[in-house]
C-alpha cells in the first residue's frame, strides 16, 4: 500500500507528491525527481515519479468514482462545485501566483494578473455555462421524436505542458467535470507545483474522492505514456508538441480513445502601412515576448509592409529595449526566466543558426549582463532571414522573433500560410475590407485583427493543421466532453 502523506507549501522545499483518490501519495517505489527554480537554478523540492502503477491506481479510482456518488450529481451540484472552487483560487491568488513563478520562471506580476484569475475564471466560466446546456429534440412529423441524452464520456487523461501551468489544467479540467466526467491529470514534470496545490482545493470545495487524481512523471515511458496507453482511459485532453500528440495518437488508437489536441504554433503577425502603429508597437510587444515568448499564440513571425518596415524597426526596437529582465518576483520584472536549462540551451541554438544564416540580430540574442544564474535571454529581434531558414519555420518558443518587409498582401498570406502549423494569426489594418478578405485567407483557427489575446471563452480555440484537433471554448469542450445517445420513439 501506499503512504498517505500531506503536501506542505508553500515553505521550502516544496515536494510534490501524487493525488489518489483523495490523498497525496509517494510513488511505489519511492521515486522522486528534483523540481528546478528555473531563475535561480536551484532545487525547489522533489516530485514523486510516477509510471504504470500509480497510473493504474488513479484510473481505477477514476473509475469507480464514475459509479460512486459523483454520478448522481445534479447539473446544479456540479455547477456550484465549479463555483467554488473558483472561488477559492481567488483566495488563495497571491499563494498560487507566487508558486507558479518559482515553477515556472514567469514574472509573478504576470502570474497574478492572468495565470491566477484566468484559472479561476476558467472554474467560474463553466459554472455559468453549464446550467444553459441542453439537448436536442426533433419532431418528425406525426411519426416520432428524436432526443438526445447528453452523458459522461468517462475516464479522461489529461496531459499539460509547462508554459502556462494552472491557466490550461483548468481550461481542460473544469468543462470535463462540468459534465461529470473523471479525470486522470498529468502535469509537466517541470512545473508540478500549482496542479498539486489545486488538487486540495478541490477536496476543500467538495469534490468527492477519486473524481480528479493525478500523476507526477514524465512523457515517454512514464506516467504521460501510462495515461495514453492505459485501456480503462476512455478520451486524452492533450496540449504540446505536435510531435508528443502523434505519439500519444499511436498509443490511443489501441484502444480507440477520443483525442482532443491544442498543439504548437508559428504564428504570423501582420502589419499593414494602414495600421494604427502605436497600438501596433504595445501589442506586438506583449504578442512577441509575454512570458518569454512561451505562449503557443505568441506571433513569432513578423511580416511588416515595406512603407512603414524602417518606422516600425525603430519603435519596436526601442520598446523591447524598455522591457525588464529578471527576478521574476520583482514586481518591476517584464521578463522572467526560460522553464529549463535544456529548453534556454535550444532557444540559444536557433539565435546560433540565424546567425550562420546570415541574419542581423538588433536586439537581445543574448545573457543579460548581471545574471549568472537562471535561464534568461534577453527579448532578440531578428531580421534578414530568408523563408526557409529554420528560425522561420521551426517554433522557437522563446523571446525571439523575426521580422521581414512584405510588398503584397498576395505574397504575405502565403508567406503566413507556408507553414505546417495553423493556430493563431494577427493582422492590423485599419481597412475592415482588406481584414475581411485577409481573414478568409489565413489558414489559422484563432485570428486576430487589430489586437492578440482578446479571449471570449464561449468561442472555438484551436488550431488547424499540426496545431491541433478538434476546437475548445464553450460549446465545443462541453461536446468533446459528452457522450451521446439518440433516442426515436415511434408515435
Ligand atoms: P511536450 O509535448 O514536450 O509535453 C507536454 C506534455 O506531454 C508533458 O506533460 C509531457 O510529459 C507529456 N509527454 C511527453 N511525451 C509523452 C508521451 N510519449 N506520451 C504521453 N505524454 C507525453 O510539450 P511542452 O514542451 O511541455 O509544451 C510546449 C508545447 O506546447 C509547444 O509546442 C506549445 O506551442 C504547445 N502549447 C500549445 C498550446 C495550445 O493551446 N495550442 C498551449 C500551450 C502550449
């Protein structure tokens, strides 16, 4: 069996251990990794390694608690449920803001302001919205009526990256509970913190036992491969690499799970002459490096018309020179530290080849002078790369962008478009016309003109392409997260 121990945090070290059907256990065998403070390079505490056996005894206890009595809830129940655990994320803001950025290296303001509420709001959202939800019905003249019964799916497997830690666990946990599904969650063996902390809260909230468990461990041959191979795992949330959701569909097609990925992106951010260039400049900023550049929608790749290419150089260079680097606990602090050394050293090795590619970095590409230690590169602007460099094509998912002069708006949407990503796109222009036709063009399943990151949770998110399958957002997760039935009674 295993030991029932209690999480303590936030003092240090800040151990992480798995939660089971109620309680946080070690693994079997006692394996544990060590939790990096990515600004800092130091130990944070150990995270319990999880593998086959402690992914088994979640899913079995996911599966009884499919038949406990979390399936006699009421859609209202749950609701009030979701409610409150929003509610108590909001209480404990500061705490958890806190514990993301020593996680993660993000700035805690940052933490704070998005990561946190988002979280709760994401609880909140799904509270309201599923109490509007109903089924179908459809009269077939004098002969039948059609329903619809709306249930559970089951088990679901959820497996989240690093970047953006409780912000995508809720947005995947709280419109899978929300229907009354259960959950076996898997956090990103670099930032296990936060979904450990949330694993109490929702205890505290009532959330019956073996409802949400999770597992500590990593992908390959470890709990994220447990979770997507096990046959009692009856659909996989999955958001990262588009390479990870294709090893993850191979091991699902054994038994035929049901797939929702979020995958990576390569975004392309389009600016027209026309545009308003101030309000341009500050989101371009927020859109290029926000959390060091690690946010999937973040557009990475800049395509600016020729008239305006030397103006907008100069007042994006001079901002992004503004932008603070640092400790991510000071309130001052713009930019934080990259999650992992392995993660800095790859972004370094895309600077290495525009550089061999013959490119002008004119900011950044390297350590800020004065920081030893910890993960950090400064914002790097870069240009002169011709469209089948690397740096254009890969995702470098860091603070790094490139920036070309575009002619046409022909030879920009296929620029934008010659890609196998297909996620986000951001076009400015103050002619409704042009945004119109551009719109219709660009191959990407979020667009944005004339702003980045204005969210509305009832609409579809997701990515077309290797960007993912299949959409988020209000509807769309409630239906990934039902089962159907159609029901005709002859008359
Ligand atoms: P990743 O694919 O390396 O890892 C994501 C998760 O999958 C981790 O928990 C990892 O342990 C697990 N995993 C790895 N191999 C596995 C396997 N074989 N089977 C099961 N699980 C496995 O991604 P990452 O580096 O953590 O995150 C960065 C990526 O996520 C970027 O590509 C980014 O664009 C993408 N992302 C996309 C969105 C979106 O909404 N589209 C949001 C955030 C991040």
């Amino acid at each position: 069996m295993l030991k029932e121990v209690t999480l303590r945090s936030p003092v240090k070290p800040i151990n992480c251990l798995h939660f089971i059907n109620g309680k946080y256990l070690p693994s079997f065998n006692g394996k544990t990794f060590n939790n990096i403070n990515p600004a800092t390079e130091e130990v944070l505490g150990s995270v319990a390694e999880g593998g086959k056996e402690e992914v088994d005894l979640a899913v079995q206890a996911a599966r009884r608690a499919l038949k406990g009595p979390w399936k006699y809830t009421t859609v209202e129940e749950r609701s009030k449920l979701l409610r409150r655990i929003g509610d108590l994320i909001l209480e404990r803001k500061e705490e958890l803001a806190y514990l993301e950025s020593l996680d993660t290296g993000k700035p805690f303001s940052l933490a704070k302001t998005v990561d946190i509420p988002r979280a709760a709001y994401n609880f909140h959202f799904y509270a309201d919205y599923i109490i509007g939800v109903n089924t179908d019905a459809n009269e077939q003249n004098d002969i039948a009526l059609h329903y619809t019964l709306r249930r559970p799916v089951g088990v679901i497997g959820i497996i989240k990256p690093w970047n953006l830690p409780l912000l995508l666990l809720t947005w995947k946990l709280a419109p899978a509970l929300a229907m009354g599904n259960t959950c076996v969650i898997k956090p990103a063996e670099w930032t296990p913190i936060t979904a450990t902390v949330l694993m109490e809260i929702m205890k505290e909230a009532g959330l019956p036992d073996g409802v949400a468990n999770l597992v500590h461990g990593f992908g390959t041959n470890s709990a994220g491969a447990a979770i997507s191979e096990h046959p009692d795992v009856d659909a996989i949330s999955f958001i990262g690499e588009p390479s990870t959701g294709a090893a993850i569909m191979r091991s699902a097609a054994q038994n035929l799970k049901k797939l929702s990925f979020e995958l990576g992106g390569k975004n392309p951010n389009i600016i027209f002459a026309d545009a308003n260039i101030d309000d341009c400049i500050d989101t371009t900023i927020r859109s290029s490096f926000v959390n060091q550049g690690e946010v999937c929608l973040c557009g990475s790749r800049i395509y600016v018309e020729r008239p305006i290419f030397d103006l907008f150089m100069e007042k994006f260079i001079a901002k992004t020179k503004e932008l603070k680097v640092g400790d991510p606990l000071n309130p001052e602090t713009t930019t934080g530290a990259l999650i992992s050394k392995e993660h800095y050293e790859r972004v370094f090795s895309y600077i290495e080849i525009a550089k061999a590619d013959g490119a002008k970095i004119h900011v950044g590409g390297k350590r800020p002078e004065g920081l030893e230690k910890g993960y950090f590169l400064e914002p790097t602007i870069i240009t002169g790369l011709d469209k089948n460099s690397r740096c254009v094509r890969e995702e470098i998912f860091g603070p790094v962008v490139t920036v070309a002069p575009f002619d046409t708006e022909e030879e920009v949407i296929c620029e934008a478009n010659d890609t196998h990503y297909g996620l986000a796109a951001t076009v400015w222009t103050s002619d409704l016309k042009r945004a119109m036709r551009i719109t219709r063009s660009l191959e990407a399943g979020v667009i944005w003109v004339n702003t980045w990151f204005l969210r509305d949770l009832r609409t579809p998110f997701g990515g077309m392409k290797h960007s993912g399958i299949g959409r988020t957002g209000g509807m769309h997760s409630i239906d990934f997260y039902s089962e159907f039935s159609n029901v005709t009674i002859k008359y």
